[in-house]
C-alpha cells in the first residue's frame, strides 16, 4: 500500500479530492478500515473513506522517532482488539502512513506474547556482548581457580617428591666437598624415597669409614716412610733402590754424597750411567750367590775410595726391585794398612837398632885408636869411618822415625787455647828456618779454646811445617820463600790452614801421599803426613789437601788444613811464651 501511495504522490499535490479516492480505494482493498496521512506532528493530511470507522488515536512521539529509521512501527491496542501501523512515505514530505485494523484478540494477544519476546530478544540480543563476556569472565575465573588449584595441587604433589631429591642433592654436594659426616632425615610417605635417603645415608657411612681407614693408613705409611728415611739417613751405610730395569728410584744422603751427586740427577736414571762400576751388580744379585763385592771409585782429583758393596733382590707384586748398600771401608784399609806397617816398622826399628849401637862404637873406636896409627892412604880410613858414623846416625833418625809411628803416644785430652800452641809450633820453626818467612794470621780476637792434646797437635803442625820448608827448598823458580798459617773457626770448626810456595802437591790421587811409606821425595819415609793424619783421626778431626791461594795467579805452592771440633768459649790458661809474628 505504500509503495502504490508513493507511485501516486504526484496526484495529490494536483487533486487531493482525487488523491482521497485513490487512498480509499487502496484501503478499501486491503480491507483497512482506518487509513490516514499524518504529518510528524500527527496531524491529519487526509483519511480513507471507510464504512467501518475507528476512532483515531495519534501514535506516541516515540513511534515516529523509530519509523524514521526507514522501517514500519507496529502497535498492538490489546483493549480495542487493534493493530495500528506508522510507515513513513518516502516520495512525500513528511508524510507517514497510519492504518488500524482489528482483528481477533486471540491474535493480539499473541502478537503482544510476540511482541514482548521480541522485545525481550532484541534486549537480550543487545545484552548479548556483555553476556558473553559475563559468561567468558566467569568461565576465564573458574578456569583460572581451577588452575591455580591444580597448579597448587602439582606443587604440592611435586614438592613432596621433590624435597627429598632437593636434600639429597644438596647432602651429595656437601659430600662432594668432603663432609662426609653428611646424612638425610627419613620421615617422608613414600617408601622408594626413604628406600633412596636409607641407601644414601649407608654410602656416606662407608664412605665415611673408608676415608678414616685410608687417612690412618696414610698417616702409617708416612710414619713408617719417615721412619725408613730416618734409619736411611742415619746409618753409616749408602743405599741405592733400584727398579727391575735398573734405575734408580731411592738413594739415601750418604749414597749421594759418597756418589757425588744429588738425588735429583739420580733418580730416574739407570745405575750403569751414574755409577758405570756398579752395572755389573745387578748381574751378580741375579745369580743368587750373596756375597761383597769391592769396587773402587776415583774422583775428579784422581783420589780413590774403595767400597764394599753388597747388592739384594726382592719383589713387589710381579715386578723386582734391587737394593744396592755400600759401606766406604777407605779408611778402615787405611787403618788396617797403617796398623800393619806400624807392626812392620816396630819389628824393624826393632831387628835394626840393636846392631847399630856396636857398628857406631866401633866405628868411632876405630877411628879415635887408629886414626893416628895408619900411614897409608890415612885420609881414605879417616872418610870411611866417618862415612860409617854418619850413616849410623842416618839410620838410627830413621829408626827413630819408624819408632814414633809404631808407638804413637795415647791421646790425652784437656782444654786449651790453641791460639797458644799454634803460635809456639810457628815461632819455633821461624828460629829453624830464618831464611823462609813464616806468617801466622787469626781471625778470631777472642780465645779459641779446644779439647785435645796439645803435644799431638803440635807435632801435626810441625811435619806440616817441616815438609812446607822442604818443599820450598826444592822449588827451584820460586819467587820467594813464604809459609801462611791461617788459624779460623766457623760455627763449631776450627781449622788451621798452612799454605807454603814449595813445589806443591800432586794433582792425582794426593790423599795416597797420607798412608804410610808414600812420599815424593828421595830421602823421605813417608811417615810425617801419616802422622798428621792419625793424630786428626784421634781427635776425630779431618785433614784435606789442596793447592795454596796464590796458585790461581799461576804460582805454586800446597795447602793443608786441619778441622777440629771445637767447644763453647770459656776461660783458658795462656802460655807465657807467645810471639805475634
């Protein structure tokens, strides 16, 4: 119907009269009987003539606001059994089209049911977004307590299972830093954990006894390792220990100091390339025959030492080991050398001086009676005797010589000021020797007491002497004719040190020339030094050869000194005799 009244707009601008008629005839063929054309304000612009009149009611403000959106208002009059309508007609201005029928109020009241659900839709169809946020909100809410509570529930869960792994880590890490007194409390529900904590707690106990029982077996073996170094160290025998393949693992002080070399550059090394006369020992150790062996050594000054040397096998597990000990028995050859030809000399001081008195006698007899009485060739008579006695007198000296080593006087041991006596020895081979000078230095201003017996020590200093002044007497270039003797001591060692500008020593094997019977020169019985070295060897002192101080300036010359032990300063008698030379 609106659409035909707005294909007719035009006609009731030209003929409303006609307009009306058209308007009536449209609604009367769509049975309306209430047809109306209103302003916005509700008023009327013209109505359909109808038989059946309804009474006209302006529809509300609230009607033309919602037709002008374009789309028909419908109202229900539920009292009057009516249904009205507002539809805006677009080809005229501001014109609507306002109808009213009845109808059944069975369909009213339906239409109104409908209404309001529709009206209860379209509220709700609006409240939709809120609706479902409301929903989503509460879903998100419940969803997130349900996860919080399962995530509470997890932890729980985990924290039961967890605690105890985290103690046992944090127990393993402390035992991993040695706390091995580290244990795990067992209260937890779960038997595989508490199995797990009784199982960690039994390692840490054993682990804890196995650590005591390596310490004290440590602390055993190095009680036991410091024992052995100390027996190693103080007994009077070198020792070597050398592995199945010869070289050498241990080597005590004494081997390395009889050896000449530091453990350093033994261990590790083979025994044939330190000690090239010890290889054949390990052959000797392998054929099972037990015995000493002697072998000699010589050092860088050609000076021997004569070891016996005794070598044993044993093993550890499958390997062998040797162990090689050597005694330096030097200076028990020496002694026994010395004391055999001590024996020797007393048996020939002994055979020799008997005839010599009668032989002097008679020759001195002899000549006193006959001197006078031969007259011929008497110059010859008067030579031989002569000769005869002065030989006597030669051999008697060198009986008396040989008399002195046999019968070395016992040591007799006092305190004194060996300032003293080594003034005196010095001042009295001055007075012998006037054309040699004799120079007697001390470092010391204090006394330098000693414990020995001032006889012996006196007479070593004067061989030394004696052989210093023979040996410049036979140094035909010597610039000149001196003798030094050096009195020192250094921490518990006094040590008297003669150095001459003789001929000097040999430069190979020198210690021979302090056995008995060795010397270098023609005439010499080889018993002054041998005496030195038995009057050091009582007092327990020690004699060393060497050259004199200014050989390094291209001189010659030897130097001896002699080591005692000293003692703590104490007041000491002086000699009245004492010449500062």
């Amino acid at each position: 119907m609106a659409s035909d009244l707005n294909r007719a707009a035009g006609a009731l601008d030209q003929d409303k009269t006609k307009f009306t008629t058209f308007l009536t005839a449209q609604a009367a063929l769509r049975s309306i009987p209430m047809a109306l054309l209103i302003d916005e304000n509700g008023k009327l612009i013209t109505a359909a003539q109808t038989k059946r009149q309804i009474p006209m009611q302006p529809p509300p403000k609230e009607a033309f606001e919602a037709v002008k959106e374009g789309q028909p208002v419908i109202m229900t009059l539920g009292g009057q059994a009516q249904i009205r309508s507002l539809l805006k007609l677009d080809e005229f201005d501001g014109v609507y089209l306002y109808t009213a029928k009845k109808v059944d109020p069975q369909i009213v009241e339906h239409l109104a049911k409908t209404d309001i659900a529709m009206r209860e839709y379209n509220s709700l169809e609006s409240q939709r977004f809120e609706a479902q946020l409301t929903f989503a909100l509460i879903y998100i809410g419940i969803a997130l307590v349900l996860l919080l509570a399962a995530i509470w529930f997890g932890l729980g869960l985990a924290n039961g299972l967890a605690s105890p792994i985290g103690q046992l880590i944090v127990a393993s890490k402390r035992v991993s830093s040695g706390k091995l007194d580290t244990r795990v409390d067992i209260d937890g529900s779960d038997e595989d954990i508490n199995r797990l904590g009784h199982t960690f707690n039994q390692m840490t106990e054993q682990l804890s006894k196995q650590r005591k029982d390596l310490i004290d077996a440590r602390d055993d073996l190095s009680r036991r390792h410091n024992f052995t170094e100390m027996v190693l160290t103080g007994i009077s025998s070198g020792v070597i220990g050398l592995d199945e393949d010869g070289k050498i693992n241990h080597a005590n002080l004494l081997a390395q100091d009889i050896c000449g070399v530091n453990e350093f550059n033994m261990v590790g090394r083979p025994i044939d390339e330190v000690l090239p006369a010890f290889s054949n020992l390990l052959i000797v150790a392998d054929s099972k025959i037990s015995r000493a062996v002697e072998i000699e050594l010589k050092d860088d000054d050609g000076n021997r030492r004569v070891l016996l040397v005794r070598v044993a096998k044993g093993r550890a597990g499958k390997e062998k080991n040797y162990v090689i000990t050597f005694e330096d028995v030097t200076n028990l050859i020496s002694a026994q050398r010395t004391a055999a030809w001590a024996d020797i000399a007393r048996r020939i001081a002994h055979e020799i001086k008997n005839p010599l008195t009668p032989i002097q006698l008679s020759a001195e007899r002899l000549r006193s009676k006959y001197e006078d009485e031969v007259s011929s060739d008497p110059e010859i008579f008067k030579q031989c005797t002569e000769t005869i006695i002065r030989q006597v007198g030669d051999i008697g000296r060198m009986v008396d010589e040989f008399s002195s080593f046999a019968r070395m006087p016992s040591v007799v041991f006092k305190n004194f000021d060996i300032r003293d006596a080594v003034s005196q020895t010095v001042f009295l081979q001055r007075v012998a020797h006037p054309e040699i000078e004799y120079i007697f230095e001390c470092e010391e201003d204090g006394e330098m007491p000693i414990n020995a017996d001032s006889r012996l020590i006196s007479q070593a200093l004067t061989n030394i002497l004696k052989n210093g002044a023979e040996s410049i007497y036979r140094n035909q270039e010597r610039v000149e004719s001196k003798i030094v003797v050096t009195l020192r001591q250094e921490e518990e060692v006094i040590s008297i040190d003669v150095a001459d500008t003789g001929i000097g020593l040999p430069d190979i094997n020198r210690e021979a020339l302090l056995e008995p019977y060795i010397t270098t020169r023609e005439q010499g019985t080889g018993l002054g030094l041998a005496i030195v070295k038995k009057v050091m060897t009582d007092h327990g002192g020690e004699i060393t050869l060497g050259n004199a101080p200014w050989v390094r300036d291209g001189r010659s010359g030897a130097q001896i000194t002699l080591s005692f032990p000293s003692i703590k300063r104490e007041k000491v008698g002086h000699s009245k005799v004492e010449e500062v030379i």
